[in-house]
C-alpha cells in the first residue's frame, strides 16, 4: 500500500469510527462495536487489570483473573465474551457460557449484558434453578449466543441434554469464589467433564487453594493475572 493510499485509509477509518481515536490500549484492539459502546458509557481508559489481562484472554488462553472488587472484572468479561463472538449472532447454540453462584447474581450480569450487546444481533440468556429446566430448553432451542446460568440449573442442562456444546468456545466464572462450596464444586466438575474444547476464565478476588486445584482439569495451561491481591496457600 502506497503511502496516499495508508492516508486515505486512515482517513476513512476516523470518518466511519471517530471514537476510536478516544479510547486507550487495550480497548484499541477491540471489535469497534465494543468500541463504540465503551465511548458512549465514557469507558475510555482501561483499569491497570484490564490492560493486563484483556491481551491475554483475547490470546485464547485460560487465565485465572484475581482482583480485588470494583478493578473491572465485570466489564472485562463481558467485552471480552463480546469480542470473542465477534458481536454477532452465529447458529443457535450457546458459544458462549457464565457461570454465576445465584439467581440474583445471573439477572444483574444479563442487564449489564444487555447494556452492551443492545446494538448488536448477540442473543442473552439467563437461566436459573427456579425457571422449570423444559422451559429453559426450549427457550434455549431458539437461538442463543451468551448463556448465563447457575451451577445446579446447568449441571441439570447438561445432564438432559437440554443445551448444545457443540459451538461453544468460552466458558467464563464470575466471582468464583462460590465454587469452593461441595454443591458448586461437583457441579462444575461434572459440567466440563462434558465439553471436549474450550476456553475457560476464571474470576475472583481471591485464588483459593480449591480453584488452583482446577489446572489439574479444566484450567490446564492456564495463565495468571494477578492484581493487588496474591495467591491463597
């Protein structure tokens, strides 16, 4: 490419996304819808976590991500589940999976979700041990690209069939300290026994000692990102 053409190629990119040129790294490197959305909720400058673990979650690796509470976890899986579905709809099951300990937690991260993903085709949905499992299967069986669920309400999916692995490329942990207790700890060993390939991040404020012990399953390989808090012996 000549140099008149890299200058009206540049040109055309502020032209078609001027708030690119607003944003910090990492969040330059994002799908431009994230982009866009990060501007409008003036998200400009990422967290000193954000900037350390986004890169390495985009690399495809699974990371265990600790840090303490308001340091952008949040906000971090959310786009970064975004990116990793390129912001669009694809097939119909689940590419995507969130893990949270409760009902309550699972319906505040689906209308964070929702706050981001509204201007793209990405398809939400939650699911819950209240919500009867047929009704979750067959809601599910329409199409869905984000599934946030709960321990014991997965576990069962899974264990009906009532959800399609067959696409699924993330799976995500949201504060998953919870999975230290014996109920969510044996439901998440039997939910990854089922899936063969897949991404996994894990997010926390604290690496317990039952979490670590996940590298020896699921979390193999698994990389570290570790800020103002270390790891619990």
């Amino acid at each position: 490419m000549s140099s008149i053409d890299s200058i009206f190629a540049a040109i055309s990119t502020i032209v078609r996304y001027p708030f690119i040129y607003k944003i910090s790294m990492p969040f330059k490197k994002l799908h431009p819808d994230i982009q866009e959305k990060l501007t409008q909720l003036e998200i400009t400058t990422p967290t000193p976590f954000q900037s350390e673990s986004i890169p390495i979650i985009k690399s495809g690796a699974n990371v265990y991500c600790i840090a303490p509470k308001d340091s952008g976890k949040t906000t971090t899986l959310i786009i970064t589940t975004m990116q990793k579905l390129k912001c669009r709809a694809l097939g119909n099951a689940p590419r995507a999976v969130v893990l949270v300990e409760n009902k309550e937690i699972a319906m505040e991260l689906y209308d964070k979700f929702l706050i981001y993903t509204k201007h793209t085709s990405l398809r939400v949905y939650v699911g819950y041990e209240e919500l009867h499992n047929d009704v979750q299967k067959s809601e599910i069986a329409m199409g869905v690209d984000i599934l946030i669920s709960t321990p014991k309400s997965m576990n069962k999916l899974f264990l009906t069939n009532g959800v399609s692995i067959s696409d699924l490329k993330l799976f995500s942990i949201d504060d998953a300290g919870f999975l230290v207790q014996n109920s969510a700890y044996a439901a998440i060993m039997s939910i990854t026994q089922s899936i063969q390939k897949c991404q996994y991040v894990l997010y926390s404020e604290k690496l317990h000692p039952v979490l670590k012990r996940f590298e020896d399953y699921f979390m193999e390989y698994s990389k570290v990102v570790s800020i103002g808090i270390g790891i619990e012996y």
